[in-house]
C-alpha cells in the first residue's frame, strides 16, 4: 500500500478486506463515504430550464434543475450524457430546444455560458481541462481572466489571491507556480472545481468528476459538492457510478439513444429501477 509516496504497508492479498486497504490508503477510517444532503423541495426556483433540446446525440430533452439540487444524468456508455451536457454549456452545436438560466435563453458558447454563471468540469482532465505543461495558478485563473484584468493586464496580485481562496476552498493546497502534470489525479481534479469556483457560479455540470482519483480524494470531492449545493449551487452530476449517482443525487434522469427516458426521486430511485431505464427493460440478473 502506497501512500503520499511512501510504502505504508506489504503483506498477503487474502490478508486484506476493502477496509483495511482503505484505511492504509488513507491514514485513517474512511468513515461515511457520502455527506447528508440538504433536503431541496420543489418550492426551490428552477435556475435551469432545458426545454426540447437537440443537438448531436441528444434529441428532444426537456428538464430542470433547481438552486441547491444535485440531479444525476445516468444512462450507460453512449447514451448521449456528456453530449446533452455539452450542449447545455454551449461547447456543441443545437439544432432545436431552448436553454434558459433563470428566466433569460442563452444560446451559442461556453463564453456566454460563463458570464451567465454557468461552470463545466469536462469528462477528460487531461484532454479537456488542464493545461498539464503550465503553472497551477495559470490552469486555476484560466477561464477567470476577464474578471481579474484591468487595462488590458491580469493583476497578478489578485489573481494568486483569488486563486489561493479557490483552491482553499477545494482543500488543495499546492504551489501555484508547480506545473498541473506534476500534481496527483485527484489534485488536478481539485483543480478544475477551482477554476469553477473561481467565476462564482450558480450552476455547475460536472463530467465524471471523481473519475481517476484515489479513495481519499473521492470523498473530498463528495463532501465539497454537497457543501456547494448547499450553499445554493444547482449541480448537474454525471456519472458511470450508479452508486456515486444514488449517493449524492436528489434526483436522477436516465437517457438511452440520446433520449431522456426516466426521471427518478426519494423512494423510486433505485439502482434496479436507474438499470432498468438505462437498458430499456427490467434490470438484467447476473446468469
């Protein structure tokens, strides 16, 4: 078992459970694994409105999301989820439907959704979300520029400044002139739900945002978008882990063939009523 660089401990395969492992990896009992979420009732305005959106992959979807929600797009590989998320943020090109934040349509670019408030945590860090080759601070600040300019010059007084309160508030704490690559996958996942934060948005579309990272950073992350929505941040969850989705879902949607199929909340969600959905049938039995 390694942990922070170091051998912790060697021993026999059958001589460990689950826990233990977990407890080596961490240096401590993991503890509950998702946070207690924030009763949201459907009083609570509706921050997003998709009405009959269509774009590559995505066809005729219609939803909302709430100030304090986190709602869970599940479905299985190929279903359309990080499409109908592109196409919300404005990185894909719609053919039909409306995107509303508030009571105002956007329509058109990431540009525009980010003055509106809108955040996206890409489904590839590497590919999609950080520039590995350069600073913490410039991967941090990247998509906050504007904000942090005057003259036509980034003040860099406040940008280490404003950075260092967003990745405090991530609980990462590395030197933000270290290059991104040099950090673990779970910091440089730290790293893009500080430059979210950094626009102080009031809804966020997370791409599988745990995936890569190690037990520890898991729960880090749980905990930190459980406090956001909390604070009245609407977050759009996906993700390939039906029990991450249960864990920290208010509700769930379900899409199959680019469609939205199924909407789940309270006692309905299940993992056998979310399978059922996703395949389009009952829930297949293992043989």
């Amino acid at each position: 078992i390694l942990r922070d660089g170091r051998v912790i401990r060697t021993g026999p395969a059958a001589a460990e459970t689950e826990n233990s492992l977990v407890v080596g990896m961490l240096g401590r009992p993991a503890g509950k694994v998702y946070p207690e979420k924030r009763l949201v009732t459907g009083l609570a305005p509706a921050v997003l409105t998709v009405h009959g959106l269509s774009a590559p992959g995505v066809h005729d979807v219609s939803f909302e999301l709430r100030a304090g929600e986190i709602v869970g797009l599940a479905g299985l590989v190929g279903a359309g989820r990080s499409e109908l998320a592109r196409a919300v943020y404005g990185a894909a090109a719609t053919s039909a439907g409306e995107v509303r934040i508030g009571t105002s349509p956007i329509r058109g670019s990431p540009a525009i959704a980010l003055r509106t408030g809108v955040a996206f945590i890409p489904e590839s860090r590497k590919d999609d979300g950080l520039l590995l080759g350069r600073p913490i601070r410039e991967n941090v600040s990247l998509t906050s520029l504007d904000r942090l300019r005057r003259f036509g010059l980034v003040r860099t007084g406040a940008e280490r400044a404003r950075v260092g309160a967003a990745l405090g508030r991530v609980s990462a704490a590395p030197t933000q002139g270290a290059n991104a690559g040099s950090l673990s996958g779970g910091n440089q996942q730290k790293l893009l739900f500080a430059r979210a934060l950094m626009i102080r948005p009031g809804i966020l579309i997370a791409d599988e945002p745990t995936r890569g990272v190690d037990v520890g950073a898991k729960q880090d992350l749980y905990a930190l978008l459980v406090s956001l929505a909390a604070d009245g941040l609407a977050v759009l969850l996906i993700s390939n882990e039906i029990e991450e989705i249960l864990g920290l879902s208010h509700r769930v949607l379900v899409m199959r063939s680019g469609r939205l199929v199924a909407e789940f909340a309270g006692p309905e969600m299940t993992e056998e009523a979310i399978l059922g959905a996703a395949f389009g049938a009952a829930a297949p039995t293992a043989a």
